[in-house]
C-alpha cells in the first residue's frame, strides 16, 4: 500500500510491532526461523523518466536474514533497478513494480556497492523475496535470472583479479553471456522439476555462454 509523505515522497507501509519498531517484510516473516524487514520504505523522486526512474530512500532500511546476517540500506541511497537485466524485467516485471519491491531495494544497493559476494547477495535476494510473499517457486526462478544473466562483481578486498589484472579500476563488475532462449528454457525447468539453490546454480553455470569476468577491454 501507497501513499504520499509531506515532501512528496512514496511511502510504503509496513506492520511495525510496538516495542522496538520492527518492520515485518509480510505475515510469513512471523514463521520461526524467518528473515525481517527493519524499519519503512520511504521513496523520494529524483528522476521519474521513463526508461531509467531513480529514487532517494529517505530513510534506513535493512533486511536481515535467518542465520541473523543483515543487509543495511543507508538513507539517502539512490535507486535505480539497474542490477535487473532486460530479461528479467520481460519475465518477472520491474523490481519497484511487483510483490518485491523491498527485496529489489535492498539487492539494488548490494549491487551498487560491491562490499559482499555476489552469491550471497543472490541468496539473500532468494531468501528475501520469500519472505515478501513471493511464492517459493517464482522465487527461485528469479534467482536463476539473477544467476544467469544479473550483475556479478568482484570484492576488492577478497579479489586476486583485482591485483593480477584489474589494479587500475575502481571497481570490477560484469554480466554474464547468456543465450536468452536456453534461459527462458530454464525457467520452465525451474518450474517443473523444483531444483534446489545448488542445482540451479550447476545447470546455470552449464548454460552460460561466457562466466566472465573478461569480456570487456580494461587497462592493465
């Protein structure tokens, strides 16, 4: 549910419970054992066009998961559901605009700052979306789009490649090669057979036409 704060900005509800202000992702995060949502989504315009709209959050906001890992969402972090590749955005809709909005806030800004292993990011972005009250199944075939086709990135603290070839740049971050026909394909399989995180993982890796990293010119 929508509405619209003093300066203009999209408020998103939450159920806050009335001791410590804990905003619950969706009723299931009540289950044990279940990741939580922290705080309310508050989104400010900055540029509302119509191929790449960017948003200010106005407030802190965090996901943490159910082994008690937390993923912070600083205020005044911009926006933009760049991380989702087009087609992801074919199949499963824009991030800000299906049941994951706050999962696709949180991963938006993971991506943006590369201080966390892309597979783990992809895992809470699994996890997250779950606990939003996206249907188990759809969540994993998002994975396999985020796995198959979304951004990766290397941790310049945890990165050799940074320091073998990349010493020069900033940051490091790619997408894989894919053809989009074999992952429409996966998806199907995906929702058939009901495969685990891991063997999604293998049958992406399988698919892949390039892993990356080295598919584009870099200074050496």
């Amino acid at each position: 549910m929508y509405g619209t704060d003093l300066t203009g900005g999209i408020v998103e509800s939450c159920i806050v419970t009335d001791y410590v202000g804990l905003a619950l992702c969706s009723g299931l995060a009540l289950a044990a054992g279940k990741g939580r949502c922290h705080g309310r989504v508050i989104l400010q315009w900055v540029d509302d066009s119509p191929f790449i709209a960017s948003m200010r959050l106005v407030d802190e906001f965090s996901f943490q998961q159910a082994n008690g890992k937390s993923w912070v969402v600083p205020s005044e972090t911009i926006l933009d559901g760049r991380f989702a590749s087009s087609l992801f955005a074919r199949l499963m809709g824009h991030p800000f605009e299906g049941g994951f909005r706050k999962t696709a806030i949180v991963y938006d800004h993971v991506v943006k700052d590369m201080t966390q292993p892309w597979p783990e990011a992809q895992r809470m972005f699994y996890e997250a979306s779950i606990v939003e009250g996206v249907l188990p199944i759809e969540a994993k075939v998002m994975y396999m789009l985020m796995n198959a086709g979304g951004t990766r990135w290397a941790v310049r603290r945890s990165s050799t490649c940074f320091i073998s070839c990349h010493s020069a740049d900033s940051e490091l971050s790619w997408r894989p090669l894919v053809d989009d026909e074999q992952v429409i394909a996966l998806v199907s399989w995906v929702r058939t057979d009901d495969p685990s995180l891991d063997e999604i993982d293998q049958r992406v890796e399988d698919t892949l036409l390039h892993r990356g990293p080295h598919i584009f010119s870099y200074v050496r």
